[in-house]
C-alpha cells in the first residue's frame, strides 16, 4: 500500500490523468444510465406502474398491440373467472383545450378495475402534467373523433405513455372515437399459475415492454452507449497500466532479485487501480446526482441507488480486470532485465 502510494505521489501527473479520464467516462456513463432510467419511464410510465401480473393479446396481432382485437365472449369468460382482471385499450391521439390548441395524449380505457381511474361517459382524467398546459378541473374540451364533449374529472398522477400523458376516458367514448368494438389487451394482475387462454399470448411486464417498438429501439441505443462506455474504461485502464508496465520493466526486475514476490507487484498495481477509480467514482456520483438535483423537470432523469452501484461494481470489476492483464508481462521480467537496462 505505502509503495502504491508513494508511486502515485511520484508520478502524481500520470495518475491524475489516467483519473480524469475514468472520471469523465464515468459521470457520462452516469447521466446516459440516469437519461436512460428516466426515458424508460416516461415512455412507459403507465404501464410500469402496474402490479406484476400478465399481459394477453391474440396471437394473430404479431405482438403489436395496437393489432389485437380480442373477442367479447372470451373477454367475457377470463374477466369472470381470473380475479381482478380487466381488459384495456391503448391509442394516441389529440384533444383540444378551451383556446382549441391540440394537445397530445394517450387515450385509454378499461372495464372495471381498481387499477385505473374510473370515468362516466363524457368525463376525461388526465396526467398531472396537463396541469402545465393550464387544462384545470371541469374544463370542457374536445376531440374531432367524438361528437360529444370531454369534462374533465381529474388528474391522475404519474401515468404516461409512448412519451405522452395518458387520458382516462369511458369504454363507450373510446370506441365510438376508434370504431371499435372489442378490446385490444387483458391485464391479469398476481401470479396467473402459467394461465393460458386459446388464441391469445401472455407476456409480462418486462415482455410486453419490449413489444412497445419505440420502447424497445430506445432502451436499446442508450443501454448500448452505456456499456460501450463500461468497456472503454476497461481498456483505459489496460493500456495505462501496459504503457506504466512497460517503463518499468527494470525496476520490476531489480524488485525481484532483492526478493519481492510477483504477486506482490500486482497487489502495488491493483492498489493504485482500486484508489483511482474510488476517488473518480465517488466525484463522478457526486456531479451525477447534482445533475439529478438540480436538472430541469422536463429532462426525464432518474439515476437509482441500486443502478449507481450496479454501475459503480462493474466499473472496478473492469478496471481490476484490464490492470490484470495489462500486468502479465510483469511475470516475464527477469532480473538480468535490470542490469541489462541500468534502471532503478
């Protein structure tokens, strides 16, 4: 450890570098893991926000949703027999406010269900984040699809979906908008004990995301640009080490022949590896969880505790591992290497 440490002393600017950089490539690694978490969200706040359970839709939908069509009478027949259950229908769409500006949402309905918040014919509730637009309570608004007018009741806290606030409306409201007549999904919240119904495919939570394209497209890139990060600062540290290895090959040998054991060797460079990436780590969740703080409400950020030390583990893991083998050569060196190279 004294050795590590004096080493670092020593050569204070190299360290600082190798420091800075596995700083920069964590708190960006950070924020994307944090942008990721908070898109996730708001992409599928809606859904995420319901208990475990199963998704259905008829296998002829191909795992689009917008495409499943389930029929009434077997509707009819897993309502009545899974308790709890309730059949839901999805669609985007617009609604006009009392100024007739368009605004964005995602329309949703479903029968009688504790998990939703239950509308008459003509009443509307909302995400809160309409609020913002200045839709208030008992405002009247519109959508050119349905002949009548939309009150709304209330507001619903954290529920959006594809990215866009959720409006709650009335099973009869929605299909005389979409001209329909059945219902797209069946939702069967607790454990179903692997329920199967003829014609239709369950999925769970994390399965019928992974349905959602935008969903799925979107997650995907960012997590990829996350670990694509992780690697980088795996191989920082591999060629930092190789390069420092490399300049020191006679020292390591004179450090040999006085009796300093290999293994000894690594434990001086795991040393230094564990200290740089702790110290630019915790600096790095600091700046991140300020960000956090202090980003505005619009930006969709969401950095966990358990995801900052899933990524915190994995960046030491991978640190350890690319200083490990940058340090392979250090078994090779000889001590003759010393003498041959006049280093001290």
């Amino acid at each position: 450890m004294n050795m590590a440490w004096k080493e670092m002393k020593k050569n204070k600017v190299r360290f600082l570098i190798l420091g800075s950089i596995v700083l920069l490539v964590s708190l960006l690694t950070f924020i994307i893991s944090g942008l990721a978490n908070g898109l996730s969200h708001d992409n599928a706040a809606l859904i995420k926000n319901l208990p475990d359970g199963q998704f259905y839709m008829t296998k002829e939908a191909n795992q689009t949703f917008g495409l499943s069509r389930i029929d009434d009478s077997l509707q009819d027949k897993i309502l009545s027999q899974q308790k709890d259950a309730t059949a839901l229908s999805i669609q985007m769409g617009f609604i006009n406010d009392a100024v007739d500006k368009q605004q964005s949402v995602a329309f949703v309905t479903a029968t009688d269900t504790k998990l939703f918040p239950k509308v008459k014919r003509g009443e509307i509730v909302l995400d809160i984040s309409m609020k913002k637009e200045g839709i208030k309570v008992g405002d009247t608004l519109t959508n050119n699809q349905l002949q009548g007018e939309f009150t709304v009741k209330g507001f619903a806290e954290d529920s959006k979906f594809s990215h866009a606030p959720v409006a709650f409306i009335n099973m009869d409201d929605f299909k005389e908008m979409y001209r329909v007549t059945e219902m797209q999904l069946i939702f069967v919240p607790g454990d179903t004990n692997g329920a199967n119904f003829a014609g239709l495919e369950a999925f769970s939570q994390k399965q019928f995301l992974n349905t959602i394209a935008s969903y799925k497209a979107e997650q995907l890139s960012l997590n990829m640009i996350t670990w694509f990060l992780v690697v980088i600062s795996g191989m920082l540290f591999a060629i930092f080490f190789y390069m420092m290895n490399v300049q020191k090959v006679g020292l390591y040998g004179i450090l040999k022949a006085i009796g300093m054991k290999t293994s000894a060797l690594f434990k001086m460079m795991w040393t230094q590896m564990v200290l740089i990436t702790i110290i630019a780590l915790s600096i790095s969740i600091t700046l991140s969880h300020t960000f956090n703080t202090f980003a505005p409400k619009d930006i969709p950020f969401s950095l966990t505790t358990e995801t900052t030390v899933l990524l915190s583990g994995v960046f030491i893991t991978i640190g350890f591992i690319g200083a490990t083998l940058s340090g392979i050569q250090i078994k090779k060196v000889e001590p003759i290497q010393a003498i041959q190279q006049g280093e001290m």
